[in-house]
C-alpha cells in the first residue's frame, strides 16, 4: 500500500502544467509562470493593488480566453525571446480596459513574444464604442515581438486601438500587413474626446520599433477609421518584400457621412521603410483628417511619391468645423536614398468620386493649397509647404501656405531616421511649422518631447478629463 502511494506521489510531481501553472503573490507583487492559464493570470489582476506588477518566468503558454488587464498592471514578461504566448483560441489576447478610466493609470506590457496563430488580435486598447470620460494617456507596450499573423487582409491585427493613448515602442512586428490598427466609435462626440491639436500627449505613440512585412502589393501597414486616435509614427524601421504603393503604407479613412467622422490624421516622421524587391511605395493613403509627414526616407530604386491622395465618395463638411471631417495634409522634405527629393503625388480621384461640393468648389477636392500641401524646395508662398532656418516675410503669401522652420537640412535625412537601436547615432528631429493665417505667420505644430515620457518617466503624462 505504502508503495503504491508513493508511486502515485511521484507521477503527480513530475507531470508538468498541472499543479504548477500557476500565479502567486499579494499586494504590489505577483509572480506567474509562463504557462498559466488566462484564467489565473485574470485571477491574480483582480486580487493584485493598483500599480501592481506581475512577472513572468520564461517558458511557453498558451491562453484560450482573453487576459484582461482592469487596473494599472505592470506585466512583465522575462524577454521577448523568452517568454512566448500563442492563442489557443482567446480572441483579443490581452485587452486594456480599465474599470476606472478617471485614474488614467499606467498599463505596462514588456517582455512578451504574441503569436497570433493567425487567430487573434494580440492586443486590444479598449473595446468597442469605448467612450472613457478621461482620455487614457498612459499606455505603456514595449520590447515584446508580435508575429502569428500571416494572411493578408485578416482581423487580426496586432494592435487593435479603440481611443487609447501612450506609447508603443521598440518591440518588433513580423508578418503581415495592417499591423496595427485604429477604430473610434464613429460619431461626432469623439472629437470632444480627444482634441485635434497636433504634438500633445493625446496621442497613441509608435516609436523605435521594427517593422517586418510580407503582404501582398498596395498592402498597408496601418490602417484608422471613424474617428481612430490620432497616432504619431516616428523613427521606426520598416522593412517590406513588395510594392506598398497602391493603398498608402499608412491608411487614413475619410467620413462615410455627417455622423461618421473621419479619422484625425496621423503624425509621420523620422521613419525609414526599405523595400527589398526596390519597388515603389508612398506613406500616405490620405482619405480624411489632418496629418503631417515629413523627413521619411524609402531605401528603393522604385518611384516613390509623397503621399496618396484620394476620397472615396466621403462626406465633406460645410466649413472647417467643430468635427473636422476634412482633409489638411503637410508635406515635406521626405526622400528616397537619403537625399532625394520625392515627388509628391497630385491630388486624384476614381470614377464617380469627388463629385461633390466642398469648400465652395466643384468636383475638386481634396485640392492643392486647400486640402493638400505639397513641398516646394524653392518656397515662394503661393502654395505647399516650405523649409529653412529663417521665416520669410509673408506678403502677398496665399492663406494657410506651410513652413518648417528648423536649423537642420532641409534637403537630406542623414542621421534623422530609422529606430535606435538599428540606428544608434540617430539625432532627434527639431522644429517647429508655420501657417500663414490672415497675412501673418502662426505656428501650428511642435514635435511632441522625444522620447516619449513614459519611457523614462513611470507615470507622466497626465491625461486630459473631458467636461461635458
């Protein structure tokens, strides 16, 4: 009898995943290993204090439910390389939704590999029609490696973001294209939500990452719908094997009518994409929002255009109102092999698009000099957008022309592009853009702080509270 027992103690010690998957912990530490179920992971966030962080061993594990972090959790992982979690079937696989979004707390994920197995979303910021009084600016997803993913044009992206802000930064991507992803809940509210205003912290950051494609051509990498928040794409690395022309490499949709907005507009600079198969690519699918794009360099022997300019049949309001369901696009000094100058793509729309009225003009919009401002290396203020170390005297200049002024080049990108770690000499990228409003000069946008604060400050920034 003695024996049998003892053989049964043993067979049960040395089975693995069964009593040892587990988390433990109080308070503002916890620990799991790697093979825990979502179940315990989920668990442990509910019995874990505000701040907690929970570490990861290394190993393997699989989740078959969404692990959804509630509160500010710090979850670390033990490296990107070590500690490896595949969908079994969960679908987003982690989700930040937090109970109270008036803290505006810290929700940090790092060290992480997601495997999607060509199932799941990796990460969700939010859910759907996600309406938080206070704009969430504080989250935090770094050095984890995303893959999985390999059919083109799926759901399932790796980042999926219903109107959270933060920062996103030095993890990689691989696989395959619209990585990362931004859906707001469609209506005119949004814009109370998150203001328009460009370089605040009111912003999802993706910032030093690396960018591995392999899609299809006239694929994108990125995509923003209804109102998605405003995202700022700089000096990250991007490396694809076709052509990323067609549709834009980042997506930016216009609104489908008078309640579904437009997307904000994106922020892109100081990214460096290389196409291996040398063929053409632009930045900027641009349908909606306001944007800026600038010192980007394409590594190709391909033609390269500025940007992609198109509507496809979208709403177009009155004025330049309170929604800002319009097209405002600023362009300039982006290349192709570091030095030289792209041509930016002429405003254009396909069969039975456009057709419609909009600021006061006829089957023209978006429009050069209105919607659209292209760069001109010889400025002379009667359209696009300039370059200098100085602010020319705007006389005569026509309304709402652009200049950046800066005491870098403005006719290279040496030494300004790319991720820091690929690129460890890289200089930050320092000015500051003007527009001509009424015959005077105002300055409309500065950089947000690089890097980003909550990469060296646990906390900041504070984020912004909507009043009714």
């Amino acid at each position: 009898m003695r024996f049998r027992h003892l053989v049964f103690l043993t067979f049960f010690v040395f089975l693995p995943g069964v009593s040892w998957a587990s988390c433990t912990g109080s308070g503002m530490t916890w620990t799991c290993t790697a093979n825990s179920t979502a179940a315990q992971i989920n668990t442990a966030i509910g019995s874990a204090s505000e701040g907690a962080t929970i570490t990861f061993g290394a190993g393997s594990g699989s989740w078959s439910s969404t692990v959804t972090i509630t509160k500010g959790i710090h979850l670390i992982g033990a490296g990107s390389s070590s500690t490896i979690i595949t969908s079994s079937g969960a679908n987003p696989m982690l989700r930040i939704l937090p109970t109270s979004d008036a803290l505006n707390s810290e929700f940090e994920v790092s060290g992480f590999a997601f495997n999607t197995a060509n199932q799941a979303i990796a990460i969700a910021l939010g859910e759907y029609n996600y309406q938080p009084t206070t704009f969430q600016t504080k989250v935090n997803i770094h050095d984890n490696a995303f893959s999985g993913t390999t059919t083109a044009n799926s759901d399932y992206q790796y980042i999926f973001n219903y109107n959270m802000g933060g920062v996103v930064w030095k993890n990689t991507f691989t696989g395959r294209d619209q990585q990362i992803r931004s859906l707001g809940y469609g209506y005119d509210a949004i814009f109370g939500l998150v203001p328009l205003h460009s370089g605040t912290a009111n912003a999802l950051y993706i910032e030093d990452n690396v960018f591995t494609i392999n899609t299809p051509s006239d694929s994108y990498i990125a995509d923003c719908q209804f109102g998605g928040v405003k995202r700022v794409w700089r000096y990250n690395t991007f490396t694809t094997n076709n052509n990323m022309g067609g549709s834009g490499f980042i997506d930016v949709h216009e609104a489908d009518d008078a309640a579904m907005t437009s997307c904000f507009g994106d922020e892109i600079y100081g990214n460096k994409l290389t196409l291996t198969n040398n063929g053409y690519a632009s930045w900027l699918a641009a349908r909606g929002g306001k944007s800026f794009v600038f010192y980007n360099d394409v590594i190709t022997t391909g033609a390269v255009s500025g940007g992609l300019y198109y509507s496809t049949g979208g709403y177009c309001a009155a004025t330049y109102g309170s929604t800002h369901q319009w097209i405002r696009y600023y362009m300039w000094n982006n290349r192709k092999n570091t030095t030289t100058n792209i041509n930016d793509a002429s405003p254009s729309c396909g069969p039975g698009e456009c057709n419609f009225t909009c600021d006061g003009a006829t089957n023209a919009y978006p429009a050069e000099n209105k919607q659209i401002f292209n760069f001109k290396p010889s400025f002379n203020g009667t359209a696009g957008t300039g370059c200098g170390s100085s602010l020319p005297t705007p006389t005569g200049y026509a309304n709402r022309v652009g200049f950046w002024l800066t005491s870098q080049s403005c006719s290279s990108v040496a030494g300004l592009v790319g991720d820091i770690v690929n690129n460890p000499t890289r200089g930050t990228i320092t000015g500051a853009l003007y527009e001509v409003q009424g015959g005077a000069w105002v300055k409309i946008y500065d950089p947000y702080t690089y890097p980003h604060p909550l990469r060296t400050t646990p906390g900041a920034p504070t984020g912004l509270t909507i009043i009714p």
